[in-house]
C-alpha cells in the first residue's frame, strides 16, 4: 500500500498505524487519487474506486466512453445521464448475465 501513498499527503505511511481512521490521498497505478482511511485500504482491502467501477470517472469508465453506441442511444428524457454510476453498473451486469446464461 506504501506504492500508492500520494506525495500530496502531510504525513507519511510511517506514521500511521493499520487500524487508523485517518483520511489520506491515495493514487493507484493508472494514476487516479482518491480519499479513503487507511483502514479501509490496510484491512478492508479496498482499492481504486474508478477502476473498480463503484465511482465514475469520465472519460475513463462512464458509459459514454466504455459503450459509446449505448450511450448514443439515451433519451435525453431520463433523469439521468449515462455517467451515472449506478446506471453503468447495472449495464454491465445485465451483460454479464447475457454472456454467462
């Protein structure tokens, strides 16, 4: 976890126990930074909200840039847009289920 400490914190990973609760920057290998409690990283084992997909990021893993044909085909009439986390997400599943039956 050391790897993905960001320099853009005050304190170093030296000074912090596993359990702690403190918020710091964290950047993952493709260079996305992000905010979480070393805790949640050190014994929750989370990563990368972008690149696990549980935040958007535009241009990277929204639905406009991951399925532009899907994307091209959203009424401007729903609530949201097709960045919408939730709204991708549930597009991936449901091809997921199409793939494996």
């Amino acid at each position: 976890l050391a790897s993905e400490w960001s320099k853009k914190n005050e304190i170093k990973p030296t000074e912090v126990t596993v359990g702690s609760h403190k918020k710091v920057i964290w950047k993952c290998r493709l260079g996305h930074e992000w905010t979480a409690s070393v805790k949640s990283r050190s014994i929750n084992g989370s990563g990368c909200p972008y690149c696990s997909h549980n935040k958007v990021l535009v241009g990277f893993n929204d639905l406009a840039t991951v399925v532009p044909k899907v994307a091209d085909e959203w009424s401007e009439k729903n609530e949201k847009k097709p960045t919408d986390r939730k709204r991708f997400i549930d597009y991936l599943k449901k091809e997921i289920e199409v793939v494996n039956g």
